[in-house]
C-alpha cells in the first residue's frame, strides 16, 4: 500500500509495508503492529489546521512531547530507491475517511514484500538451473505460461516489413509503377507502400542469410478464373533487382516488352510462368540454371528456340505453345516431362527426346519426316498431340501400348496400315483422321471413347467389337465417313452417342445417318467407281 503525505505524519499499521512520501523524500517501509512514523510538524486536520495529537513512538533521538521510543524488533526498514511523487501517487488507492493524526490502515501481509522479480535471472533458473540461492519459486502455471512465451518469442521471426532489404522495397515500388488493374480488377488495392510490403498481394518473402528480408517470389495479378489482369511494360529492370527471386507469374492480360536477359538469369529462379499477355522479341539465350518451369505461352515471341535452354538439367516444364517462333527444334537433353511447342512456324524432323516425357505436343507448326523411331522411345507418354503438321510413314504400333489417354495424330501425312501392339487405353481419344492410313479398322480400338478415322483410306467390315461399343455407348464417338469401307454393321445408337459413316463403299444404315451431327456431313455413299477393288 502506497500513501503520499504532504508533510511528514505518523502512520501506523498492524503488519506490512507502506510507502511515506514527503516533499523531500520517499520511502518504502515495513509496519509491524502499532508501530508509527513520526512527523516533526503536527498533520494536518481534514478541515485545514494543525493537529496536536503525538504519535505513539517514534524512530531515532528522543522529541519533546508524550511519545515514546519504538521497540527495537519492531523495526522499521526502508526499501528501494526514491521513485517521484507523482509516480507514486498513481498507485495510491482511493481514500474514503479523513486522514488524522494517526490513520489506520488495512491489514497487510505478514511478511514483507518481495523485491520485484528479475526477468532474467527467472529464465535463466527456468532453462539453466537454479542457482544456489534461488528466489520464491513460481507456481506451476505460472511457470508454464511464462516458458510458453519465451519459447515463442525466442521462434517468433522479425516482422518482414521491417526488415525488407531497400533494394527490393525500390524494386517492387518500380512493379507497382509499371503495371496498372485492367478495367474490373482490383490486385493492386492493397499495395500501400506505407504498409509492409511483405503482406502485399502476390508477394512473398523469406528471411536470408544477412538477416533480413528479401522477395522471393511474385505472383502477379488476379489467379481466379475469368478475372482481369494487367497491363503496362513488363518490369524487367525492376525484377533483375530482386536476386532471391525465385518464382515469377503473370496472369493473362495486357503486358507489353520484351523478356530481358538479366531476368530470365536470375540465380535463384525456378519458376517463370508470363502466358498469355503481349510480350514480344526474341527469348534469352540463356536461362537460370536451376529453372525448371518456363510457361511463355500465347504471346509473340519470335526467333530460334535458344540451345542452352533445351540443355537446362533441372528443367521439367517448357510451355512456347502460340508464340512465332521458328527454326528446328536443338537437341533436347533437358529431362523434360511436358513439352508444348504447338502454334508456332517451327521446321524440320524431330530430335530424340526424353524418355521422361509423359506430354508432348508439336502440334500446328511445319514439321516433318518420320517420327516413329521418336515416339518408340517414350513409353511414359500419356498425351501425344503431333496434327497439323506434315508427319508420314507408318504410326508404329507400340504408340498404343503407352496407355496413352489422348493420341492426336491428325492432318499430316501418315500411311500405311494401323497395327496397335495392345488395345488402347480404356476410354482414350484416339484421333487419327485425314491421313493417308489404309487397311482394316484395328478392332484394338473397342476399348477407346471417341475415335475419329474420317478421311483416311481404311476398307474392308467395321469390327464387330468397334460397332458393339458404339452401341452400348461405350465409345461416345466414332467418325468412320470419308473411307473405303465395305461394311458397317453398326445397329442402334444412343442419343447420347455421334456415329458417323457416310462417303464409303456402303450405304451407312439408317440408325447411324440420325447419329451423325451436321458437322460430320450428310452424304451418302461414293459412287461406284471409286471402290472398284477396294475389299480391305
């Protein structure tokens, strides 16, 4: 209990420790019963004059007046240091009666109060041990939450704000200056440079080496399905500036430029992923060595596909697919697990690839030659797209053994007989269509969910087991017009199933004219002379 007195008085309590503070000094005493302070002046009276009462006994040489002297095991002993009047006068409690000459007060504790507690002497018991002479134990709660907090502020990180290195603070306040919301969107609402830039949308952090903060990757713009993204120049010289950078996106949108050098080099990256914007130029002849996901799709890059980055060790993912790029595809040693190239002007064969690949599409560019001896060597593939090119010579059969879902091998110039090595993968697409193949439908295509041989050179009876699965809708789609057959013994169709069969040898049956949508044409037959020996 603390109690401040404009000029010293005597108080007194039956056991504890006050606080007497007068205008030249202040201290901290224990009380013991009846014991008193004196004062050289009378207190006083609640109503402005002086009192004449004497305190009971007082402390050091004796005074005129009746008081006496205290008894020596009732000691008076002062504690810490002099604090302000002030300061202590805002712990006072509130006083309820008058202050006499003598005020009594609450009973205290017995025993004196304990000095403040030493923080770090107290965590250092609490995981060094106790010493020798140890304070007042804690109570065991106590205990356990106090270690609770230290274990959390010793694991508790620096606030990444605070720490962010300059370098990159200037780097994304460049970003934000270049890049603006397309109409409808709203990713930069929270880039509040006076906020920490770590908490940014699309920005992420980590701690490094030197003990700050540097950016570590950037996802840039709106990720939801149909949402606007951005516009502006693409922010190469700011992005160069940013070393721990590692993973780089950009949402489809508006960004114009170019792909600098010193960006696609970044040491740390390992993700650069720009599709569908308006870049242009030239790629970089040289890449991160760590890369492993490069998706520059649907832009207007130009030029040959650098060397060096179909050479890159850790590099798994290459998506060029839309852009106009040109020349022959270099030799590929990168191990590679998806490779789309399609939508370009790229000539010339096809290099060995990867036994890695599990998808591949070079579909829509200027490719050609055989590929057979390719395609052998991936026995991963689970999705092979090589239409719109001009490919020929035979599809080898092991192509179907690769539980391939999705074999697109359209509009080149394949011949020669289908000869699949197993059935193809229960419900695969398998589209074969405007080639030069002949010979009999293979029925290892029963198993298959859509199949399109229109416009090839095939003869002879459709399977039996090919036109079971039409029927029973297991094979949604079959597309047999524009051949040579002889036979097509389909019978009825579900409505839920598109069967094609005219322009051959044979009049289709009725059931499968009503199954073919407009887009597979109306015609009939071919006339009379054109299937003139052809029996399969």
């Amino acid at each position: 209990m603390a109690v401040s007195l404009a000029s010293p008085s005597p108080i007194r309590g039956p056991h504890g420790s006050v606080t007497v503070t007068t205008p030249r000094s202040r201290s901290r005493i224990d009380l013991h019963p009846h014991s008193t302070v004196h004062s050289s002046e009378p207190p006083l009276h609640p109503h402005g004059f002086r009192s004449t009462a004497r305190p009971r006994c007082h402390v050091g040489p004796a005074v005129p007046g009746p008081s006496r002297l205290c008894p020596p095991d009732w000691h008076l002993r002062a504690r810490g240091p002099p604090a302000s009047p002030a300061r202590a006068s805002k712990n006072l409690p509130k006083l309820t009666t008058p202050l006499h000459s003598t005020t009594e007060l609450a009973p205290l504790r017995s025993a004196p109060l304990p000095p403040p507690p030493d923080h770090r002497r107290l965590a250092s018991q609490l995981f060094m041990g106790s010493p020798a002479r140890a304070p007042r134990r804690l109570p065991p709660p106590l205990a356990a939450a106090l270690v609770s907090l230290l274990l959390l502020l010793a694991a508790a990180p620096p606030p990444a704000g605070a720490t962010l290195h300059p370098v990159d603070y200037l780097a994304l306040q460049a970003v934000r200056r270049a890049l603006a919301d397309l109409p409808g969107s709203r990713f930069f609402a929270s880039w509040d440079f006076t906020a920490d830039p770590c908490g940014f949308a699309g920005v992420s952090c980590s701690a490094s080496p030197d003990g700050g903060s540097r950016v570590v990757a950037l996802a840039l713009g709106d990720p939801r399905a149909g949402a606007p993204g951005l516009a502006g120049a693409f922010p190469s010289a700011a992005l160069a500036r940013l070393p721990a950078l590692a993973s780089v996106s950009l949402v489809p949108g508006r960004v114009t430029g170019s792909l600098a050098p010193a960006v696609a080099a970044l040491p740390a990256l390992r993700f650069l992923a720009l599709a569908g914007n308006l870049l242009s130029g030239p790629l970089p002849p040289a890449f991160a060595p760590g890369l492993r996901t490069l998706d520059l799709s649907r832009n207007a890059f130009s030029g040959a596909l650098p060397p060096a980055l179909l050479r890159l060790r850790d590099l798994r993912t290459l998506v060029l697919s839309h852009n106009a790029l040109a020349g022959g595809i270099p030799p590929v040693r990168a191990p590679l697990v998806h490779l789309d190239l399609r939508g370009n002007r790229l000539a010339g064969g096809v290099p060995p690839l990867p036994a890695t690949l599990v998808y591949l599409s070079l579909a829509g560019n200027r490719l050609s030659g055989r590929v057979g001896a390719v395609l052998r060597r991936l026995p991963r593939l689970a999705f092979l797209d090589l239409g719109g090119n001009w490919f020929s010579g035979e599809v080898p059969g092991e192509v179907f053994a690769f539980r391939i879902g999705y074999l697109q091998l359209r509009r080149n110039a394949f011949s020669g007989e289908l000869r699949p090595a197993s059935r193809v993968a229960p419900g695969a697409t398998v589209d074969l269509s405007h080639n030069a193949l002949s010979g009999r439908v293979p029925a290892e295509l029963a198993t298959a969910g859509a199949v399109y041989l229109n416009g090839n050179r095939f003869a002879g009876e459709v399977p039996r087991e090919v036109a079971a699965a039409a029927e029973a809708d297991r094979m949604r789609v079959l597309f047999l017009q524009d051949n040579f057959l002889t036979g097509i013994a389909v019978g009825g169709v579900p409505a839920s199933a598109a069967v094609c069969a005219h322009w051959n040898c044979v009049a289709p049956p009725p059931a499968v004219v009503a199954a073919c949508p407009a887009k597979g044409g109306r015609g009939r037959r071919r006339p009379q002379a054109q299937c003139r020996g052809r029996r399969g």
